[in-house]
C-alpha cells in the first residue's frame, strides 16, 4: 500500500480492519480544531490523496478531542489587526482580495464534495461556523444527538460561502437558521434531513463506520458515478453561482458598518465579550449607530485623533 501522508493541521489513517475506509481527523484539539489559515489546504491536498488511493472507497471526517471544529480561529482572523485579506483595515476595504482569499478556503472545504469517493462527517461536539461549512461539503453526516451545528456568524460578521444550508436544508429551514444563527442538535438535525444520522455519543463511531463499511464494499466506478448524478444535480440548481455571492457576501458582512463594528468591540474587549453580544439577541449596533461606535472604539484604539478625521480642500 502506498505511504500516508503527513500534515500538519490533520492526522490521516486507514481503518484498522477495512484498509477501503481512509480516515481523517481534524486535529488542533487544544484549539477546539478551529481553522487555521494553513488547514483548508491541507484537507484539499488530503483528499486529492485519497482520491489517487486505489484502496480508498471511502472517506471519513471527524475531529480530535471535544469537538469537531469550532469554525474560523478567531486568533488568526479576527481579534488582532493582522493584514489578512478578510480582514482589512484599509478602507474602502477591496472585495475582490476578499472574495479571492475566501473563494480558495471553499474550494479548498468542496473538494469533499468533489471527490469521486464519498466522504462522511462524524460530528461530536461542535461544528459551527466554518466547521459547519466543511461538514456540510461531506457527501453523508453523521451526528451525536447531543453534538451542536449551526453558523452563528450569520447574526453579524459572517454569510455561509459553501451556501449548503439551503441544498441540505431546503430554504425555508435554511432561512430560519441564518435570519437567527441558531444552532440545532443532531436530533434535530436528523429529524430535518440534514444528518443522515443522530445516534447517542458512545455509538457514534460504531454506528459511522457501520455505514462507511456498507458503502466500502461497492466499486469505486459505481460510487463515482453515483455521486456524480447527485452533485449535478445540485450543480444544475445553482450551487457555484449561489457560492459565489454567499462567498462575496460574507466579505461584505466583514466590512460593512456592522462588521467592523463587532471586529472592533473584539479587538478592545476580546472576541469572547463580542461574541457573547453577538449571540445574546441583543440588538446588535447597525447604521449610524455602529459607525458611532465604531468612532469611540477607534479613539481608544489611537487609530482616529479625539476630533475626528478633519477634511480640507
């Protein structure tokens, strides 16, 4: 068999006992396995791996230690001032060095979806934000019932670019949970078509790879092929055009009024106080309000002098 790859964000193994089953684990568990900006590549190049794998039937995602992935780590993208092209102080900010940075993370989470090997996400714990965005590239889910999914940035400072709630969902449960940025439980998600399955957290494995072995004892041409009809499928609905404006929206919800705001409120307050407003249902500053806000936060900052910038001809 040919040698495993290493990476630096994810661990990869054959199944013990089914070498047809490929698994990979999210694996920056002291930082609830949240995104770094090395990671979405690393799971392109990992299934391009096992795409090339003549033993792999199937894939199987999940993450190391309390959850699946905490979505985008905040450290890297939005507390400090770093010069990230998704988090731009120049202003106007430029959309297209945005859209170009996100589109490649979610070119980067939909190679699960391209894939002509099927790929089934194993939830535990958490799978919120962008890590929603990479279970929901999975062909299959697979939940805890008591493990939490949902994208709670769509409340400010986020728009899902994968877009796959409204293909997974349908659009009105896919309204409800980005107009409020709840989350759901794998019961519910279960109930809703979302998870394939919910199963209590001790049988969360067993009950996975029950179904990974079953898909694991079918060619490899007629897995494809399957997957291929469904993806096009969702292709001749709309998906990469709908991907392209949630991708160019998300910039947007950075850098609007709103956005800038909520990354403010962090960079003086820490991201835990900004989210815990966010997510409270608190009114959250918009228009004038926010840019208001976002005056006063700046003076503390020292990025604006006390009278504010002064325009001469």
């Amino acid at each position: 068999m040919t040698d495993l790859p290493t990476f630096r964000t994810l661990a990869i193994r054959r199944q013990a006992g089914n070498p047809r089953i490929l698994r990979l684990t999210l694996n920056r568990p002291e930082r609830l396995n949240a995104i770094s900006e090395g990671m979405p590549a690393e799971i392109r190049a990992a299934v391009a791996w096992a795409e090339a794998d003549d033993h792999t039937h199937v894939v199987v995602l999940d993450g190391a230690g309390r959850g699946f992935c905490a979505g985008y780590d905040l450290v890297d993208f939005g507390s400090g001032r770093s010069a990230h092209p998704c988090q731009q102080e120049a202003y106007p900010f430029d959309a297209m060095d945005d859209y170009a940075a996100m589109k490649g993370y979610t070119e980067d989470f939909m190679a699960l979806w391209r894939c002509r090997k099927p790929t089934i996400a194993m939830v535990h714990g958490h799978a919120v934000a962008g890590g929603s965005d990479i279970a929901l590239c999975c062909d299959l889910l697979v939940m805890a019932e008591d493990a939490k999914i949902g994208y709670l940035p769509t409340r400010v400072w986020g728009c899902p670019t994968t877009a796959m709630w409204t293909y997974r969902l349908g659009p009105a449960r896919a309204k409800q949970l980005m107009f409020t940025g709840d989350l759901i439980d794998g019961r519910r998600a279960a109930d809703w078509g979302l998870a394939n399955l919910a199963v209590p957290p001790a049988d969360l494995e067993a009950e996975t790879l029950r179904l990974a072995e079953r898909i694991a004892g079918v060619p490899r041409s007629h897995l494809a092929m399957h997957k291929l009809v469904v993806n096009q499928a969702m292709l001749t609905m709309g998906l990469e055009q709908t991907q392209m404006f949630a991708t160019l929206f998300d910039g947007v919800t950075r850098h609007n009024p709103e956005g800038l705001w909520f990354r403010r409120q962090a960079q003086v307050h820490g991201f835990k106080a900004a989210v815990e407003w966010r997510d409270s249902g608190r009114p959250i500053p918009e228009g004038d309000d926010a840019r208001a806000r976002i005056a006063d936060v700046e003076r503390q900052l020292g990025l604006r002098p006390p009278s504010g910038p002064a325009d001469t001809d």
